[in-house]
C-alpha cells in the first residue's frame, strides 16, 4: 500500500500509517514483513464529534502501481 485513507460515516477523516512497527503481532503470529505492516490511524470520538451507536470506517486504498480501491466496492490490491 502506498496509502489508505480513513472516512468515518462519509467524513474524511485523514490517512493512516502505513507499515508501523506490531512487534506485539509477530511476537504471536508469524507474518511477513515483520514487525513492519499493516496501517493505523487514531480517531478521537470527542473530535469527530461521534454520538453513540453503530457508524461507517470505510477505507480509500491506493497501491504502489496506483491501483485503487474505494467503498462501496470490494477489491483485491496486489
């Protein structure tokens, strides 16, 4: 992935890391890459203004060719 963007309920909410440290993950689960992959992102409720009940973390994936993947549609990147 070259970048993964966060909506929240349709609101761009900013980009996720990519690839951060999870020595917590390899520590348990034998994954390549490790300890760096997958992504992250921190959203405060408070911030984003969320009332309480079910919502919407759509994800906006780009690869390193520029292969996209946006909600609603389901895809594989490679």
């Amino acid at each position: 992935m070259s970048s993964v963007g966060v909506l929240l309920d349709g609101v761009f909410q900013g980009n996720a890391t990519i690839n951060p440290a999870r020595a917590d993950v390899c520590a348990v689960e034998r994954v390549p890459g490790c300890p760096f992959f997958g992504f992250s992102r921190v959203i405060d409720p408070g911030v984003a203004n969320l009332a309480p009940g079910p919502h919407e973390l759509p994800l906006r994936a780009v690869n390193a060719k520029g292969g996209r993947c946006f909600p609603p549609s389901r895809c594989g990147l490679r």
